[in-house]
C-alpha cells in the first residue's frame, strides 16, 4: 500500500496574518516547541507514509530551516523522504491561491510520482490521527476520495465545508457556507484520494474550467465520483484566526488535552531538535499552570502562560494568560496579560499590556515596546 503524502504549507496565510508576515503557515509556531507542520508530518510518519511533498509558495525560509532534510521525522531518505515543493509560475500572477490551483501547481511531481495513493492535509490541523485507518476504510469503500470529517458546533460566519453524509458513510453533499450554525459535520481538510484517478481528475477539471475543489471537484461529483467520509474523533483544532490560536494554544495547559495530542496510542508528535540549556528559574519567580521551554530565565511571576525557548522574564514581571515566543525579553516590573508576543520582541520596563481571551492583544516580531 504505497501512500505519497501532500501538506499545503502556504494555503492559509491570510487567516492568521499576524503570524504569517514573516513566515508561512506551517511554520508557526506552536505549544512552547512544535511548529504546525510538525502535527501533519508525524501523523503521515506515524502511519507509514515515507514520501511527504511540502507545497509552498511564499514566505518559506523559516520553513525549510525547520524541517531541513526531515531527518527529525526519520524522511531523510534516499528514496523518498521530504521533498520541497516551491511554486513554478512565473510571477506572483501565476501563483495559485486556492486547493485546486495548488494541486494543478504540483501535477508533474504527482506523475512521475509511483504510489498508489495519496493523501493531502491542510498545515493547520493541530491534531494526532491515524491515517493508516483513512486509507484502510478508503480501499474497503473502493472510494475515489475519502474525506476527513469532524463534527463541529459552528458558531461563527467563518466559511465552512459542510458535508452530508448518508447511512453507509457516503457523500451525497457538500457546501461551502458562512450560514451554518449548530452542529455539523465539516470537511476537515484531510482527504485520500487514488493517484491515477486524481490525475484524470486534473485533466477533467482543467478542460471544464473548473477553479475550486469544493464548489466543483467535490459539490459537483457527488454524483458522480465514489466520495466517502472518514469520521475523526478525539482531540481536534483547527488554527483559523489569531482567536483560535490563542485558544488552542491555552488548551495545552490541561494535561488530559496535552496527552491525547502529543501520545494519542502511543503516537508522538515530533519536532526539529535543539540542543538548549535547561530553564533558570530565579528564587522569587512563581510560575503556575504554565509550559516552560528549555533556555528560559524567569525570575518575576508567570501563570497560565506558554513560554518558547530562551524567553526573559526580569524581576517583578508579571505574565498571565499569555503566549511569549522565542528570545523575548520582559522587563522588570512590566505586566503581560492574554498577550501574543512573536519572536524577539522586547518589552521595556514597567509597561501594562492586556487584550482579552477573545481578542488577545499581538505583539510583532523584533517590535520593542
């Protein structure tokens, strides 16, 4: 059962535009250590997938720097292993900027590709899954696309892929729409499909004119294509907004969330290793409920926070609620509460910054406060 695994690095910059300015999606930072790809490229290592292309398309120095040849996922290969894909138009005009596009983007690595099938995945699912299972229940159901879904209580006007399933586990609809509330079932991003039906499917689309994979692959195919959903349960978040991010993030604080995630079956999530020192915690700091990184010198207060490596925390300093990234430095006396602050940030002494749970209050890389 040979399996080639897809991530789309760049699909969803413009989400979270504060964090992407300076990077791309999948390399975001995330949980004191991890950077989201690194959630994607374990679940595909974890389940046997030893070829992985990484589409990217801007903003990808820091993503190659973390992921280097893949020898921390063990895709540090002579056959296979981690392969970059960067964009082949000619200028930002011919760049893609949907799934569909994407796709068409990589259409000759994927021929001269010789697996049997492969699996796609967004870079913003922070979640730990067994894809071994997707593409078992996807060759039982002789399906053409099996898609990964979730049930979700919606909430916002956030855009949505809701999908209808019947009794057998079979797509009979799907709609992208802002209007949806309560509990459905959603299009987790995630989907199987067979390697020579997907490049027919391609040269079909390409013909017809065909722009979106949702509106005119899947909408459009239910009918016509073998679709099929996979139902994901356990541990689940999808990193849409500055607001989720802060959220998701916060939710590593409860070992039980922390567990599921990072050891879900015996399944860890890895990342690029660095040697630091261990964190230097003064005789006056307090830390409550917080994930300390290595290299870190806290000598003021520090709860209900995530702390990246080699993050400074001065004397009389107070953090609380808040997600402080690599080599920051918080002066003393100076109060941080339901904060973001990207990598070397520098906050001065005395200063007061607070957002709110909801709207959490950003602070930009290099930016000095």
């Amino acid at each position: 059962m040979k399996t080639l695994g897809i991530i789309f690095g760049n699909l969803h910059d413009k989400d979270i535009g504060e964090l992407t300015a300076v990077r791309s999606l999948a390399s975001v930072p995330f949980g004191g250590r991890f950077r989201l790809i690194d959630f994607v490229l374990s679940n595909m290592v974890n389940s046997g997938i030893s070829k992985v292309g990484v589409i990217t398309k801007n903003n990808y120095q820091s993503l190659m720097d973390h992921v280097g040849s893949g020898k921390h996922w063990d895709l540090s290969r002579k056959n296979g292993g981690l392969i970059i894909l960067p964009p082949y138009g000619g200028g930002d005009k011919d760049l893609y900027s949907h799934r569909l596009g994407a796709i068409k983007n990589i259409e000759p690595f994927i021929r001269h590709c010789d697996e049997d099938y492969v699996v796609f995945s967004d870079c913003d699912n922070v979640c730990n899954i067994n894809l071994s299972n997707v593409i078992a229940s996807h060759i039982d159901n002789h399906a053409d696309i099996t898609l990964v879904t979730r049930k979700k209580n919606l909430t916002n006007k956030k855009p949505r892929t809701i999908v209808d399933v019947n009794g057998d586990g079979k797509v009979v609809g799907v709609i992208n729409t802002s209007k949806a509330s309560g509990e459905n079932i959603v299009f987790a991003n995630i989907f199987v499909t067979n390697r020579k039906f997907l490049l027919n499917m391609l040269d079909t689309s390409t013909e017809l004119g065909y722009a979106s994979f949702t509106n005119d692959i899947l909408a459009k195919g239910c009918n016509q294509y073998n679709i099929y959903a996979y139902m994901q349960d356990g541990y689940f978040a999808n990193i849409d907004s500055l607001s989720n991010y802060y959220k998701h993030s916060l939710e590593l604080l409860n070992k039980d969330i922390r567990d599921e995630l990072f050891y879900r079956d015996g399944a860890n999530i890895y990342t690029k290793v660095r040697d630091s020192a261990p964190a230097r915690v003064g005789s006056a700091a307090v830390i409550h409920n917080s994930l300390i990184a290595d290299g870190c010198d806290i000598q003021g207060e520090v709860s209900n926070s995530i702390l990246f490596r080699g993050v400074k925390i001065a004397k009389g300093a107070k953090i609380t609620n808040s997600i402080i990234f690599q080599d920051a430095v918080i002066g003393e006396n100076s109060s941080l509460n339901c904060v973001v602050a990207d990598k070397l940030v520098t906050v001065l002494d005395g200063r007061t910054l607070s957002g709110h749970e909801t709207h959490p209050y950003f602070i930009s890389k290099h930016a000095v406060i």
